[in-house]
C-alpha cells in the first residue's frame, strides 16, 4: 500500500456495522423474488423490484462483494457464494465477531434485489477495527488487490460498500491502476458514498474515485439520509435506512447507511447486466443516471441524478445509447513543449534565523490542532463503534 492511503479501511460506519436489534416490520417480498428468502421492507417498492424481476433476475452474472468475508451456511446465502482469498492476512476466520458480520450483509442485500445471480466474495476489510496509513507495508492495498483477483476471476460487477478518507492530496496509485484495469475489462464498479454528512463529511474514497459509480443513501421520503456524505462525485443514491440484512450469526436485522445503498445498487447493475451483456460500464452508469427519479432542481451533491429506478433502469438496457469512450492514441509531440530560452532566476539568500524560529512556533501550534481533531475523530468513531446501526 502507498504510504498515502485511507485513514479507514472502509466507512467509518461500515467499520463497525452494528445493527438494530429490534426486528421492524417488513412487506412479502415480491413473487418474482421468492428465489431469495432475504425479507425486503421499503427499498422493494421504492426501487420498483417487482417490475424489475418480472424482466430479469441476474441470471449469469457474478457480482464481487469486496468486504469483510461472507459465511456461506447463511439461508439467504447458501449454494450462492464462491469465496476468494483473505487479502487483509489479519488471522481472523469465520466465526470471529469480527469476521463476515458487514460483508454477509452487503451479499443479502446484492442477491435481494437480484436474486439469480452470483457472489464472489473477497475480503479486504475488517468489520471493527481501523487500519491507518502503513499498516499494509511492503505491498499493495487490500482493497487494490481484491479489485485484481476480481478482475481476473469473472466478475461481472465489482460492489464495495467501504471506504475512508486519504492524508494528504495523493491518491492510491494501487488502487488507482487496479480500477483503470477493471474499466479496461469493461466491469462497472459500484461504492458507497459515505456516512459523515453529519459528521465532517470527509470524502470516501474508493468512491471519490473516477469511473466508479458512488452510491448516497436516501431515506423513506426519497431524500438523502441524514448521514449519507454530500460530495460532487455522487453519480445516484438508493434506499439506505432500515435495509433488512442477513447476520453473520444467522437471521436477519435493519441496516442504514451508505454500504447497503451500493449494495442495492449492484444488485440493480446485476439486473441490467442479465438483460443484456453487452453494457459497458459507461452505458451502466448513463442509464442509472438517466432513469433515476431527478431531483427537482437536477443533479446535485446531496444524491447525483436521484434515487434509482430498477424497473425502468432494466428496461432501458434493451436499448442503452451509444458508448463514445474509448482509448485513444496520443498523437501530438513528445514533450508538452521546449525550452523558449528564457533565462533561470535565482533569489537572494532568507533570513534563516527569522524563518527557522517562525515555523517552529507555527509547526508547534498545527501540531496542537491537528491533535485535537484527530482525538475528536477518534471519539466520535469510538460512539460509533458503540452502537451506530450503519452499514
């Protein structure tokens, strides 16, 4: 990993993944969706599933859940499920607490909506603890390699409801080439937005990357959660409060948070992908973004283009709009330009003495605040590892 990376492995939220312990009520899942018994509540209606399932069900396609492992035994679950490596190496197994609680969740939510499909899961996070910059010393990011091994083993759709904040202005170059292979393969990757809108609303990266579709979540009226992280890389949102999710320990509980608004999301793309095979990721996105329910006054950093429609996503597959993207050759000069001849300046010596004392009173000062918020993240991560229900 490089030494700029996340500051989280995944959504501060997702770190933790505790759920509600309270069971809510839930509609019948709709007939078309009787092949997964995962309980649906409001997201079936407002994503238009019944409609959605009538046309296609993810027959064929293998959505990669990049998260914290699967268990496989799970009802919702079983005979679904092809399990990759453990690329985060932290010697947890399944039946830890900390093994599978939020990726078992995120797979539920990925076969509800398309429940003929396929998961490959892959894990690169940790369901409680954080992983700051050179924990992943001498090699790539977990999450960069997931992307490979999922890329080279058949995904169709890459889902990762995870994500954190980066130091500094640098991306994760491991990270970065990964996606650009993943585009190249013509595989669409879906991430959660993030769930500090009400916090400090950092930006979340692998969301805040291009080319992947970033998912907000929103709430039972259609407006963003509270929590759900307003940036300008938001492409569309999806249900993201109170989502019925499947344990780890069997059973299922109500999730909120971004993570099961991308979930739903590849699901979605699972749909589409079913109906036709032949959607580039550019097409996936231009349709999710084209029959989402638009805000009023248009796309915004609040949800992108709006909650998505299933139904009418999957319909218009049959036909997407032209693809124009694609690789073109460099065809102008070596160098973006040459010497013009004019001449280097050279600036008169500092005053040291002066300078070396001014920023040390200044570094001692940054040094204080940086502290101070840094143990402020801290403990507000902490109550949220206390009992905050997001995904």
């Amino acid at each position: 990993m490089s030494v700029r990376r996340h500051t989280t492995a995944r959504l501060a939220t997702a770190l933790t993944a505790t759920v509600l312990s309270s069971a809510l009520g839930v509609a019948a899942a709709p007939p078309a969706a009787a092949a997964n018994p995962t309980p649906t509540s409001w997201e079936a209606k407002a994503l238009g599933l019944a409609s959605a399932q009538s046309t296609a069900q993810g027959e064929g396609v293998k959505v990669a859940v990049l998260d914290s492992g699967v268990m496989t035994n799970h009802v919702a679950l079983n005979g679904k499920v092809t399990t990759g490596p453990d690329f985060l190496k932290d010697g947890l197994q399944p039946g830890d607490p900390r093994w599978g609680e939020h990726g078992t969740a995120m797979a539920s939510d990925v076969l509800k909506v398309a429940p003929k499909a396929s998961i490959l899961s892959v894990r690169v996070i940790d369901d409680k603890e954080d992983h700051g910059p050179g924990d992943f010393k001498g090699g790539a990011s977990p999450t960069s390699q997931g992307i490979d091994y999922a890329v080279d083993h058949g995904a169709d759709v890459i889902s990762m409801s995870l994500g954190g904040e980066m130091f500094g202005d640098s991306v994760d170059e491991d990270e970065v080439d990964a996606l650009a292979r993943a585009a190249q393969k013509g595989i669409p990757v879906i991430a959660s937005a993030g769930n500090e809108g009400d916090m400090f609303n950092d930006a979340s990266y692998p969301a805040g990357y291009p080319g992947v579709i970033a998912v907000a979540a929103t709430q039972q009226n259609g407006s963003r959660a509270e929590f759900s992280t307003v940036r300008t890389y938001n492409s569309v949102a999806a249900p993201g409060v109170a989502i019925m999710s499947a344990k780890n320990t069997g059973g299922y509980a109500p999730v909120n948070g971004t993570s099961p608004a991308a979930a739903l999301t590849s699901g979605v793309v699972a749909l589409m992908l079913s109906h036709n095979d032949k959607l580039t990721p550019a097409q996936v996105r231009a349709l999710l973004t084209k029959t989402a329910n638009h805000p009023a006054e248009g796309r915004n950093a609040l949800v992108g283009y709006g909650q998505i429609d299933a139904a009418a996503a999957v319909r218009a597959s049959a036909k997407p709009p032209a693809d124009g993207t694609r690789p073109v050759k460099y065809s102008g000069k070596e160098h973006l330009a040459t010497p013009d001849g004019t001449p280097k300046t050279q600036h008169p010596p500092l005053e040291t003495d002066l300078v070396t004392i001014g920023l040390g009173a200044a570094g001692v000062g940054l040094l204080m605040v940086i502290g101070a918020v840094l143990i402020t993240r801290a403990g507000r991560r902490r109550a949220a590892a206390a009992g905050a229900p997001r995904g």
